[in-house]
C-alpha cells in the first residue's frame, strides 16, 4: 500500500497549513486590535455552574471539529494523492494443444455428443489451453484450427453437437469424400499432423479420439501406423474405444495405442465418457509460469466515504458551536 502522487498530497497538506496559519494570525491580530468594553461583577457569572457547562460544552465540541477538521485534511490529501495497493503476481497459463478427433459413424455419434458436452462445460475453465476439432470418416475434415479463442471454440463446438442430436447432416459435409468408413487409421493421421511442426514451447500435446475401430474399407495409413505417427511427433494420444466387444478390433486398438505412449479407455456406455474426460484432461497439463507483473489497484471508495464521514461530522460540530 503507497501513496501514487505524494507531491499532490503534500501541495494540499501544505496549502491547508498556510490557509490555517493565516486565519490564526488574522484572528488574533482582530482581538488584539479590537476595543472591549469592560463589565463590571462578571466573575459571579462565570462561576455559575450552567455557564460552566456551556463553556465546557463549547470546548469540548471545538476540539472535536478540530480532530474532525485534522481527519477531512489527512483523508483528502491521501484521497488526493491516490492510495494504491501494489502486489506482484506471476501469471500461470496451461500450456496444451488437444485436438478433439472424433469418428463420426452412426455406431459413434451418441459418444461424440457426449465428449464435446463435456468440452463445452469445461470450456470456461480453460487457460492458455488451444483447442482443435476434427471429424472423420472415410475422410478427415477439420472443423477449426488450434486456437484458444474460447468463445468461438465453443460456438463451433456447439453446432457441431446440435447437427447430432438434430441427425442433421450438416456437420458431416467433407467427411464421406472416400470409399469406405470408420477408416480410423486415416483419421488419426490427419489430427496427428494438425500441430504445428516440433514441439519446441514445451507445450504439451494431446489427441482424443473416440472410435468403436469398426473400420469398413481399406485405409491408406494403419491405426498402428498412425499411432506411431503421432508418437514421432511427441502427440499422446487418448484412445476412447465404444467397441463393445473384446474382438480383434479391439485389441489392435488398445495395442496401438499403449505402445505408443498412450493410453486407452473402455466405454462401456455414452454416460462414462465424462468421467473419462475429466480424467484425461487433468492429466499430462504442463503449467508454464509467465515474469512476474507488479500489478497496481486503485480503491479510492473508503477514502471518499472517510472524506464525505468527516465533512458531515464537522458541518454538524460547527452548527452546534453556531460558527
């Protein structure tokens, strides 16, 4: 806590004494100057026990309008000058790229509205974290780039998930340019080299995918493959796996994945997959830690209220003392 002008304060402070030191010495030059009238057996009067009390009473309230005329200078001079609180912060951002990448087959909508619900709650939780969204099937399209525009992230988001619920097509448009579908191995490629080149910042890097694995078709890059695409260039990859059955789609799945560095999750129904997501966020998040900022608040309201306090309290002192 500091005075932000101290030159202000101490120029008020200053003037004030002046004002005062004036008055005082024009008051006293008055009385000296001025004839008095003497009166005769005044003594017996001011040894009345009422007039004792008056003077008392007037003595006391003159020197409580000069504690409150003392208070109002102090507190507007402090006001004038601008009471400051300074605390220093260091600014802490999550440093994450995730790349939602979602099949959007039939067998795979009802998980995808799930885990893009979930995306949306946290959305106002997010810092620093950039975000990206692709769908696929036979082919791969990118809805929007990484980006840590959270407003438009969840607008988009948001669409996506209404075209699902409302089995609008809309959502789907540059997905079903290719023969076949679910070609998973082709939609993990694609969200693989979605990030920027190397991952020199130290930000972490992370795909979610959700699949049931059931491809139809034959893709030009293997789920083993992609995986190890993903993995060259520092990408965990976060399998969701809604197969229902613990078949040979399953097991090259989980294979891939884990030997990849990831890690892989079972969904037995659509209602688990926020649990898992909840999961899979906090996890492998990287806290970057920004320079230390000095950080400078005005709060001039308890100061105006001291200042409008005290000029109330020594108007009401003064026309008691009917000066």
């Amino acid at each position: 806590m500091a005075i932000a002008y101290w030159g202000i304060s101490l120029a008020l402070v200053a003037v004030a004494l002046v004002v005062g030191g004036l008055a005082w010495f024009r008051t006293r030059r008055r009385r000296t100057h001025d004839a008095t009238i003497p009166v005769a057996n005044t003594r017996r009067l001011t040894e009345l026990p009422a007039f004792r009390r008056v003077v008392n009473r007037a003595t006391v309230l003159a020197s409580i309008a000069a504690v409150a005329l003392v208070a109002l200078l102090v507190v507007t001079a402090v006001a004038a000058g601008r009471w400051v609180y300074q605390r220093v912060e260091t600014p802490e951002k999550y440093n994450r790229d995730i790349v939602l990448c979602l099949d959007i087959s039939g067998s795979m909508v009802d998980y995808d509205v799930e885990v893009i619900d979930r995306y949306i709650e946290m959305l106002p939780g997010f810092s620093g974290e950039r975000m990206s969204l692709v769908l696929w099937d036979a082919t791969a399209a990118q809805v929007f780039p990484l980006t840590d525009d959270y407003a438009f992230v969840e607008e988009q988001l948001a669409a996506v998930r209404d075209g699902m619920t409302s089995y609008s097509d809309s959502y789907s448009y540059g997905t079903r340019n290719g023969n076949g579908a679910s070609l998973v191995g082709d939609g993990l490629a694609s969200c693989a080299l979605m990030f920027d080149g190397e991952a020199e910042d130290g930000r972490s890097r992370s795909i979610i995918l959700a699949t049931d694995n059931a491809v139809n078709g034959t893709p030009l890059v293997t789920v083993p493959d992609a995986a190890a695409i993903a993995a060259s260039r520092n990408v965990r990859v976060y399998g969701l796996d809604a197969n229902a059955y613990e078949d040979a789609f399953s097991d090259e799945y989980r294979t891939s994945i884990l030997q990849n560095g990831g890690q892989y999750f079972k969904l037995s129904d659509p209602e688990a997959v926020p649990g898992i997501v909840d999961q899979i966020t906090s996890d492998q998040t990287s806290l970057m830690l920004g320079a230390p900022q000095i950080l400078i608040t005005d709060r001039p309201a308890s100061w105006l209220i001291a200042m409008l306090v005290a000029f109330s309290a020594l108007l009401v002192l003064l026309w008691r003392l009917r000066l």
